[in-house]
C-alpha cells in the first residue's frame, strides 16, 4: 500500500482537493480528535476519492471546496457529527471552505450519504447564502408544516411527508442537503417514495432544477446513472 502521504498528493492532483489527517482541534464551537492513520488512509483511498468521483472537478472549483479534513470524535456546537461544512462565506473565494468528516464510522450507505450531504452545503452556499433561507423551497412543503428550527422551543412538530429523514425536518438548508444526498446514494429509493409523496417529488424536481442550474453537468444523463448505481439507504 501507498504511504499516506503519496496517497493524499495523489488526491489533491486527482480532484484539486486537499486531503488532511487532521491533529487535534478542542475549540467552543468545533471539536476533533485525530483519527487512526491506517483508517484514514483507506477511507482516502478506497471511499472518499470513490464518492468524489462521480464530480468533476469543476463541481469543487466553482463551490471553493479548498480542504477535506478527516478526523473523529467530530462534535459541533456540543453534538456529535458525522460531517460539518464550514463555509468561509464571502471569504470563501480568498479562503476557500472546507468539510469535516468523521472517518471512525462504518463505511456503509450512510458514509457515503455524509460525504455528499456536506458537499452539497457548500454548492447551497456558493452563490449567497439564500440557499439557507430559500422560501422556494419552503413553499413546496404542506402549508402548514414548519421547520424545526423556526419553532419555539416547547412546539413538537409532528411528522411530515416530504422529508427523507427526520434531521432534513430541522432546517430548509438541511431538507435541501438531506435530498440531494439521497438522490445521490439512493436515486430509486427516493424516486419510489416520491411516487405516492407529492411533496418529496416536488423537491426532487426542484434539485434537479438548482443543479443543473449550479452546474450543466447534472442533467438528465447524471441522474439516470445514479438510478442505475443506488445503494439502499435507510430513511429514519
């Protein structure tokens, strides 16, 4: 096997990208410990660098993906996380942003959902930051549901059709990361749920619609080779 360091050179020539085996970080908002060096070194070679592949790397220009950082025991404003975006905003293009992934993790569907949940907060956010806020999208939901985070704290929102998971009911930013990742990982299982979910298939018509518009790469042909490769992934 290649040493950790040809392999993470590898990366950055292959996709543009910047790999790194992250040390220790224990801040307020943002905390890590380092990851096993055998561990992130296959999670580089044999799954991260699978999972980037189905982009080009146009895809990480244009969303100034800059640095891929791996670690464990990934915890963000005192919750455990699986991925976190970090977007620089309108420093990104100087700065550039970065995601956070936890590799101390089963490599399953849900591995791989992560991978592309967070890449899609940084195309979300490549333009301005109305992707968080996006009232187009809030409005292909029942009239009456609201996201979690725009409830008050003793509101117990029931469950809504719509929604691919229950964290995709907690913001319209995360709905819009949550859908995109399925459509990924699960292209059919998604599309089946849509069949006899309105909502969810007018989500899934809208993505369609903001990635072709982020990029010309995501047509018809993309998501028909997505169809062809899904991978069940459970919706909880």
């Amino acid at each position: 096997m290649s040493s950790q360091k040809q392999i993470i050179e590898d990366f950055k020539k292959r996709f543009g990208v910047s790999v790194v085996a992250a040390k220790d970080r224990l801040e307020i908002d943002v905390a890590y410990l380092q990851a096993d060096e055998e561990k992130t070194t296959a999670y580089i070679e044999t799954f991260l660098s699978k999972e980037l592949s189905l982009y080009s790397t146009k895809v990480f220009k244009k969303c100034n993906l800059r640095k891929i950082i791996l670690c464990k025991n990934l915890v963000s404003s005192g919750e455990k996380r699986a991925g976190l975006a970090e977007p620089k905003w309108i420093f990104s293009g100087l700065l550039g942003n970065n995601i956070l992934i936890n590799v101390d993790a089963p490599l399953d569907s849900y591995a791989r959902s992560v991978i592309h949940h967070e890449l899609y907060h940084l195309i979300d956010d490549s333009d301005d930051i109305n992707g968080m806020y996006d009232n187009h999208w809030k409005n292909l939901n029942h009239p009456k549901f609201t996201y979690h985070d725009d409830l008050f704290a003793n509101q117990i929102p029931k469950i809504a059709n719509g929604f691919v998971s229950s964290y995709a009911m907690t913001a319209v930013h995360e709905d819009k990361a949550e859908t995109f990742s399925h459509m990924i990982v699960d292209y059919k299982g998604i599309e089946k749920l849509g069949k006899t979910d309105a909502v969810l298939r007018r989500k899934i018509e809208r993505m369609k619609v903001l990635m072709n518009k982020f990029s010309s790469e995501f047509d018809e042909s993309f998501w028909k080779e997505r169809a062809k490769a899904s991978n069940h992934l459970h919706i909880y």
